[in-house]
C-alpha cells in the first residue's frame, strides 16, 4: 500500500465511522470533517501535482478507472452541499427540512465515496 492508498483509506475510515456515529455530534463533526479534508486535500494534491484523472485517462481508460473518477468526482461534488446543510445545522435553528437534505446529501456522498474508494484498488 503507497502513501496515497494508506492516507484515502484513512480518510474514508473517519467518513465511514463518522457518518455511523451521527447522533452523537461531538464525535460525528469532527471524524466527517477531517475525513472529507483529508479526503478533498488528497484530490487537490493527485491532480494538481500529478494530473492523475489525465493520466489515468490517458494510459489506461479502462471502465473501472472511470467508475473510480466519475463515482470520487460526484463524492466530492457532494461534500459541498453536504458541508452547507451541516453548518447551518451547527448554527443552529435548523428546520427539519435542512436536517433532511443534510442526511440525503450525506448519504449519496457516502455511496459515491464507497464506490470510489472500492475502485481505487482496480487502478
């Protein structure tokens, strides 16, 4: 396993374990957080320092390699309105419809996150 594998799998523990604790918000805030910065820093370093979804486009352009980018793009597309929903429920005042959306939102990041992440090893 290479640095990157070892610090996504981290990344994805904290979300994963963090989602499954979220009505104890003392734990599940600050596990989701870190593991969706870990997670989005990750993104940001793979394609800016070494254009990762070019290359794996570009060399292999195999169906999984696209199931892993399209499915860790949307999870990561995902993070932002679940991030907003959050903040607003830790602002307080929240309607039920917020806590919804956030709840919706998270869940689909989190099946898109386990897809990628599942992908991960077919590259």
């Amino acid at each position: 396993m290479n640095r990157y594998e070892l610090i996504a799998t981290l990344a994805f523990v904290l979300i994963f374990v963090g989602a499954g604790l979220c009505r104890r918000r003392w734990v599940h805030v600050p596990l989701v957080s870190l593991g969706i910065v870990i997670d989005l820093t990750m993104v940001v370093i793979l394609e800016f320092q070494r254009d990762v979804i070019g290359q794996v486009i570009g060399e292999t352009f195999h169906w999984m390699s696209l199931v892993h980018i399209g499915s860790s793009s949307l999870a990561v597309l995902a993070y932002l309105p679940t991030i907003w929903f959050g903040v607003a429920i830790l602002r307080g005042g929240a309607t039920k419809a917020t806590w919804k959306r956030h709840k919706s939102v998270a869940i689909v990041a989190l099946v898109l996150r386990t897809i990628g992440f599942a992908f991960m090893w077919t590259l």
